[in-house]
C-alpha cells in the first residue's frame, strides 16, 4: 500500500485581524519555509513597550526542519522583527537587493551579520527550499524591489502576493508582472494569499506617479520658501520623486532622522535612488544656503515623539528651527491610533507660523496597496481554488471575501483565518484543523518578551491611579513595631496639600500594626494584606480612588 501524502499546512503566525507583524508558515512533511518577519507598533494600553512582535515558539520546537525565511519587501511590518527573532531562529534569510540592503543596517545594529546567513535573489528567479520551489514574481508597492511569491508545492501551486498595488506607471519603469500571475492561473492555482489592507476602497488606488505631479505644483507655488517634507523612510519611490522636484527647482537636499539617513544611504548605493553629484547636503551646511534653495526630507509623519519632525515642532532641534512661512508636507496617511499625535505635531507646526500640508489638503500621497478593483483583477488572473485573504484587520478580511464571492467563488473555499490556525489542503481539499501556539511578544527595551499581560495592567494602574508605599520597621525577636508607619505617595495625592488624608492613612496603618501585636500574629504576608485591604478601603471612602497599595515590612 503506498504511503499517505502528506497535506500542505499554512499558519500564520502574524497579519491576520490586525495590522503588522506579518508572518506565514508554508509546511510540507519535513520542510518548512517561512514568508516575512515583520513587526507591529504597540497599541495605545501597551504602556512603554517599543514594538510587538509575533511568537515563534512552533518555528523554535520545529527549527530542525525550517529551512529559511523569505521576504516579500523591506517594509517594517515584514523585516523589522528579523533582529529579534534570527537569535532563536538562525535560518538563511532570501530577499531582493534592496530588501537585503535594507536587513543588513538592521543586523549591523544588533551585531548579527557574521552570524546571519543572507541569500539575494532576483524578481524571476526560482530557489529550491525543501520540498517547496519559491519562484519570486515583481510587484509593485510602495517601495522598491517589492515581490510575490509562487510556492511550488507537491499538491500545487500556492501564490502569495505579499503588499501589492497595480501601477501602471511605476517610478522604477517596471509594473507588475501580470502575464506571470495569468500564466499561473492558467497552470492551475491551488490557493492564493493576498493583501487585504484596502479590501474596503472600492475603485483602484492611484498610480505612485500622481505625488510627483503635486510635489512639482508645490514647488513652483512656493518659490521663495523653505520646503520639508515628512515620509516613511522606506518609500524609496517617494523620496525619489522629491529629488526630481528639487533637481528641477535647483534646490539642495538635507536629510534629517536616522532612519531617513539609513535608508537612502542604503538606496544610492544599491543604485534604487538616483540624483546629480553635489544634491545632497549634510544638515549641518543647512545655514550656508537661503530658504529657496533647500528641501529638508525628515522622519515623523506620523507624529512620533522621538522622530526630528516632532523634536522640530517642539523646538527641541539641535540644528533646524521652524521658521514662518517654511511649506511642511505630510506625505503620509495617518496609521490609526496615530492620529492625534499627528494632530499635536501639526497645531504645534502652525503656530510657529509655519504653512502645513497634511492629509486630505492635497493628493501628496497615495497608498501603496491594491483597492478593490485590483483585488478582482489578481483573483480573476489567478482563478485559485483556494483562496485566504491576508494582512489586514477582520473587516479588511471579511471584505476581501465578499469581493472574491462576488467574482463568483464559493464561500466554502474562502478562508478567513485567525493567527495560530491552521489550513490543511491536499490537491482538491482544504479545512481548518486546529491551531499552533502564536501571539504577541512584547519588546521593551533589551527585553524581549519579559513583559506581559500582568505588567502592562501594573503599569496601566500605575498611571491611572498611582502608588501608595507604606514602610514599617518591626522587631526581628518579638515582632513589635520600631519605626513608622511611614507612608509615601507617588501619583495619588500631592502630599503637602493632603496632610490630613496622609495622617488618617497612617492612624490606619498603625491600627492593622496594634492588633497584629496584640493578636502576636508572627505572618508577614498576613500583615501586609491586612494593611492592604484596610488601606484601600480607607483611601476608597475618603477619595474615590483605588492606588496601589504597596506595604514594605522591614526585619530589624
């Protein structure tokens, strides 16, 4: 009897129901092969954590079979958790040239480019991983060296599109490579993965080349100002167009924020951004040039605190200062939840006179993901019989299905997913059956997944409610009170203006203390939960508020 084939499994482990951390597990018998390591930003309760990661405990049991990591483009919610994760999971990593590039200023920083093992590879090219046949397609996105993958896989094919938009008139000359996906359509696709950010735009999403258009527009109606303009750093195509403007405006280009400088470092020197010797300027030479001769490029459109546009706004600058009438563009849209700081750094902006462009004023920006009309054109090119949407939160999921069912596909073969599930397909079978571990992990500081669900809601009553810390020196032999209660507050009450709640919370304390003598009760743990519960009911009574109460019992 011959032996049963194995099924093809695809977990994700991230980008599903949410923005970011993208991440997917393609695994065939003994092989497994995995699709991006990208990064989330904290949400707002995830107070003091820098950035959110996936969990790859599955991918650490099984590192054994893990062949290595493949990587769609350089954008941070695709490569940004590499230098976290390459510590457990020291695998080859595949990428175009710029990608790569991209990964290495990533690693150089964490000091892990002589322990990383990094593979270019080239849109068109197919590598041999396994059981797996990755073949890498060219997409367009908005940055650079962007591409889809089609998995070759022993019961079909499996085509991930990675973040795509169809751009006919791409900054680079190159639009997406169309006749591939048809090509494979026709071949017979067994599922297709596919973006779902902007499942619920109707129409198409603008070409790149329409910011160029504006950015020109801009430029000739401010003649005798300074320009800034604020982007992501990794929109190469972006900043490209920025430096054509300048050029034909005969203005210099300053650069400020280290990622901004890092990126296009990165991008001369692989030849993904060109400009005419002498452009561009360190920021340092900025007051050796009038204000109609410069272009300052900067990080912090979305308003992050630490990034050189917000430290601008706020005057913090060590070298640029906003002077009236400077034209300041945000060439971003808002991710959400960053709205309002985006709000804080534009009113601050304004009021030192500046003049601000900002989302919704001007088309200086366009998104870098398909809309729907271009979702129907690659499900329509492909005809998979499977499909699963990808990256996006459960609407942009949902939505991206109702799209597909529109194009006449049955909802049964539709799968939307959650992360750690996992689909099963053979050549004419796919379900749903059962789940891996998966999640978040969180990264604060050099700590990588110490924090979790009990700190952050320490911290979240922490900053909601403050600290009360109450210290008590007791007789090491016979358990009498030496000193205190002492009480101190941080965050609760302002002590001086509160002398007589501060004097009734340790009347309080004192009287737990009496009857733990009297009673001779010898259990530390015992006291400082009495004086807990009595203290919070106190404090409750006399102000509303529930503090953390934190007593300190000191032997002597």
């Amino acid at each position: 009897m011959a032996a049963k084939k194995p099924k093809l499994k695809v977990i994700s482990l991230g980008g599903l129901q949410e923005i970011g951390k993208n991440m997917t597990v393609f695994e065939y018998g003994q092989d497994i092969i995995v699709v991006d390591c990208g990064l989330a930003f904290p949400e707002e309760e995830m107070l003091g954590i820098d950035m959110v990661i996936p969990d790859v405990t599955y991918l650490v049991k099984n590192i054994d079979r893990v062949r290595g990591i493949i990587l769609t483009h350089g954008h941070e919610d695709h490569i940004g958790a590499l230098p976290y994760i390459l510590r457990e999971l020291n695998v080859p990593i595949y990428g175009t040239r710029l990608t790569i590039g991209l990964v290495e200023n990533k690693l150089k920083e964490h000091s892990l480019m002589d322990t990383t093992k990094r593979n270019v590879v080239m849109a068109g090219e197919t590598i041999r991983l396994g059981a797996f046949d990755v073949e890498f397609i060219h997409t367009n996105h908005s940055i650079a060296d962007a591409v889809a993958l089609a998995i070759h896989t022993p019961v079909g094919v499996v085509v991930h599109t990675g973040d795509f938009k169809v751009d006919y008139t791409p900054i680079d000359g190159t639009p997406i490579d169309i006749l591939r996906f048809a090509e494979l359509g026709k071949e017979g696709v067994l599922l297709l993965l596919s973006d779902s950010t902007n499942a619920s735009r109707p129409g198409f999403t603008m070409s790149e080349k329409t910011v160029g258009g504006v950015f020109d527009r801009i430029f000739d109606e401010t003649p005798d100002n300074r320009i800034m303009i604020a982007t992501f750093s990794s929109n190469i195509h972006r900043i490209q167009q920025i430096i054509n403007s300048a050029v034909k405006h005969n203005r210099k280009i300053a650069i400020i924020g280290r990622s901004m400088l890092n990126a296009v470092k990165t991008a001369v020197e692989l030849e993904y951004l060109t400009m005419p010797e002498n452009t561009l300027i360190d920021i340092s030479e900025v007051k050796d040039y009038s204000d109609h001769e410069l272009v300052i490029i900067t990080t912090g459109s979305q308003g992050e605190p630490m990034s050189a546009l917000s430290r601008i706004a706020a005057s913090e600058h060590r070298q640029i200062a906003v002077k009236p009438d400077d034209k300041i563009i945000f060439s971003s849209s808002s991710i959400p939840g960053n709205e309002k700081m985006i709000s804080k750094v534009v009113n601050e902006l304004i009021k030192k006179g500046a003049d601000v462009v900002y989302e919704g004023m001007a088309d200086v920006h366009v998104s870098g993901h398909a809309c729907q009309e271009e979702q129907k054109l690659m499900l329509t090119l492909t005809q998979p019989k499977y499909f699963m949407p990808v990256h996006g939160e459960y609407a942009h999921l949902m939505s991206h299905k109702e799209t597909a069912i529109s194009l006449g596909m049955d909802k049964k073969n539709v799968f939307v997913m959650a992360i750690g599930e996992v689909l099963e397909l053979t050549e004419d079978s796919a379900k749903v059956n059962g789940t891996v571990k998966s999640g978040q992990v969180l990264i604060d500081g050099l700590g990588i997944g110490d924090v979790g669900n009990i700190v952050l809601r320490d911290r979240k009553h922490l900053s909601e409610d403050g600290l009360i810390v109450v210290v008590v020196a007791i007789d090491k032999v016979d358990g009498f009170v030496i000193s205190g209660p002492d009480i101190i507050s941080r965050g609760f009450v302002y002590v001086r203006e509160s002398e007589d709640l501060m004097e009734g919370a340790r009347q309080v304390v004192a009287e737990v203390l009496q009857e733990c003598e009297f009673r001779n009760t010898p259990s530390w743990s015992y006291m400082k939960n009495t004086i807990k519960e009595e203290l919070k009911n106190y404090v409750w009574q006399k102000t509303k508020r529930s503090p953390m109460i934190l007593p300190i019992i000191v032997e002597v």
